[in-house]
C-alpha cells in the first residue's frame, strides 16, 4: 500500500520510533519464554508506513519462537524496486506493502516464492488477478479517493462536486490538489483512478484538469495537511483516502466526505521471498498478519481497512469510513506493462 496517507499526526510520530532496521520487540521482553522449536530471526521488510503495536509483535514471537527484525525500504515504489532488484538473494525473509499497483511487477521479476497462506472469510476477493500460485496474500486494503471540504462548500454556497467529471468544471476552478503521480502512490493511484475512467481519453482529461487551476504536490502530506481547505489551505478539494473522513468527525459529524466513484482500490499484499533463509519462519510472519488480533489493529495502526470479514472497527468508521462497492479498476497486468509509459506521458503533461 507507497507513503501511507491518511496517517494523523500521533501515527507519524509512532512511525517515527522504527528504525530502518531493527526489532520489532519490546525491550526487556525475556526470548526464554518463547514457544519451543523456535525459528530463529524473520527479517520483515516494509514500506516505511508499517506500523502495529509492540504488544502483538511480543505476542507473536512468544508464540512462533520467531524474533521478528523489521526494516524499512521506502514507499511502495521503493520497496518493489529494491525486491526487485535482489531477487533471488533478498534483503529480508518476507515482505509486506508492495500492493496492486506494483504486484504485477513482482509477479513477473520472481520476486516471492509461492505460499498459499489459509485466508480468512472475506479475504479471498481481494486475491491479485492472474496470481494462480497464491504468491501475494492480501493483508488490507484502502481507497484513493477524491475528498471534499463539506464546511467550506456550505459556507461558500456552492454546489460541491460530485464525480471526476466536476472537477474540470469552471465552478471548481483553482480548487483541487492531487499529488504527483511520479512522487507519490496516492498520486499514482488517482492517475490509474482517471485511466480507468476514461481510457485513452485521459490526458485529455488531465489537461483539462489542468487548465482549470489542478495543484500537484509532492506527497499526500503536503495535499492534505497545507493545501487542503480543513488544515487551513485554499484548496477544498483534495485526492486522500475513503479512510479520511473519519479523522474529521466532531460532535458526531465529519466536516468531509470521500467521493465514492472517485476511488482507486489498492490493496496491500505479504509474501514469502524467494531465496529466503528463514522460508518457514516467514510463512509464519504472513499467517500471523491475517490473525484476528493483527487485522484488528489494522485499522487504528495504518489506517486501513482489513481484509478478514467482521473483523471489528473503530466506531467513526462504520459512520464515516466507507469503502466504495464500485471502485475504479485497471487490471495489475495492464499497469506492469504500461506504468512506465503512462508515467511519461503525465510527466509531459504536467511539466508542460
């Protein structure tokens, strides 16, 4: 699942305690009362967004006999990038984050040795088309979506938008922020929301976008926290999550709302690295982040929704957190073979 989004302030500080690598136990926790026929260390590599409570990494490691070493490879892009690039000789034992955007590229580089992890109920629908061996198992997802500022749209008596086709519409201009398609996977994410939607009339689109006032920033903290109109910017509109919402709730109401056929689904996957040293101890790391305990924590840890059905929310999430039924799609395998040449062209047009 990239640069997660729709991390609040609390949650990047949190983040900010794992290191690049290190382990993922409290200190002081006693490895004698681990399980017998321990396995040794699992080397989990991530996107730097991973995050889950100490408690239920102690847990684990007392239950597997593993000791989990985590370490950090960067944003989703980052972190398929240098799987990629030492296939077959990896830098850890089982990996998480690299989500549908960049799984096609995995898939067809070898990067994950096949294990088909038991998934739970509700799980199987978010399996990655084309991946027949049960390489990647889907562990969460979440949905880039178009968000609005509900407060400014009534304090300003506009109509607010209500899909993509709005956003080129003179009333919205020098409204909307997006982030940069080659910078961000939010941004990358809403780009693959327009192809889908129009084709190969997508530049067309993206012009008009364009000549109607869009913002690009960098990242999704830059849009969301300094542009957005509910973090003190101009800017009403803003490319975030369907997540978002729910950490806009007062006095039972959220001041925002995602646009629901707006939204890019991206789901996050963990597999098993081909050539790894500990491959028993790394389906052991995969099978334990499906467990009810892990999934549970999903949402309040990395503010995303999990994949295992019935798995408990946050209260404001039931209200305010809505996932699309309908996303937006474009197929892994058409993004594999086109990602380089769509990104060339939306940096032509952007640039222009």
């Amino acid at each position: 699942m990239r640069t997660r989004p729709a991390v609040l302030p609390a949650a990047l500080a949190a983040l900010a305690l794992l290191g690049s690598s290190c382990s993922l136990s409290t200190e002081g926790d006693d490895s004698g009362d681990h399980a017998s026929g321990a396995c040794g260390e699992v080397v989990l590599v991530t996107h730097d967004s991973f995050d889950l409570p100490k408690r239920l990494v102690s847990a684990f490691e007392k239950e597997s006999g593993c000791r989990l070493t985590h370490s950090a490879a960067g944003d989703g892009g980052e972190l398929t990038s240098k799987l990629t690039v030492t296939q077959g000789d990896p830098i850890g034992d089982v990996a998480f984050g690299v989500d549908n955007t960049f799984a096609g590229a995995a898939l067809s580089e070898g990067v994950f040795a096949p294990y088909d992890a038991p998934l739970p109920a509700g799980a199987e629908q978010y399996r990655l088309p084309g991946d027949d061996d049960g390489v990647l198992t889907p562990i969460d997802n979440a949905s880039v979506c178009v968000n609005i500022d509900d407060v400014w749209f009534d304090d300003h008596g506009i109509a607010p938008p209500t899909g993509l086709d709005d956003l080129t519409d003179p009333t919205y201009a020098d409204l909307t922020v997006t982030e940069g398609a080659t910078t961000s996977s939010t941004g990358l994410a809403f780009l693959l929301a327009t192809i889908g939607e129009y084709g190969d009339g997508w530049t067309r689109y993206w012009q008009d976008l364009l000549d109607n006032g869009l913002k690009i920033d960098k990242g999704w903290e830059d849009a969301y926290y300094v542009d957005f109109s509910q973090s003190g910017g101009d800017r009403p509109i803003v490319v975030s999550y369907d997540t978002s919402p729910a950490y806009t709730v007062k006095d039972g109401r959220s001041s925002t709302s995602a646009l629901l056929d707006t939204c890019f689904r991206q789901v996050e996957y963990a597999g098993v690295l081909d050539g790894a040293a500990n491959p028993t101890g790394a389906e052991k790391v995969v099978d334990w982040l499906l467990s009810p305990d892990v999934q549970a924590a999903l949402p309040t840890s990395m503010y995303v929704f999990p994949v295992a059905e019935g798995t408990p929310l946050p209260k404001d999430w039931a209200s305010f957190a809505t996932s699309p039924t309908t996303p937006i799609e474009v197929s892994p395998a058409d993004i594999a073979d086109h990602r380089r040449e769509w990104l060339t062209q939306w940096t032509d047009l952007t640039s222009g």
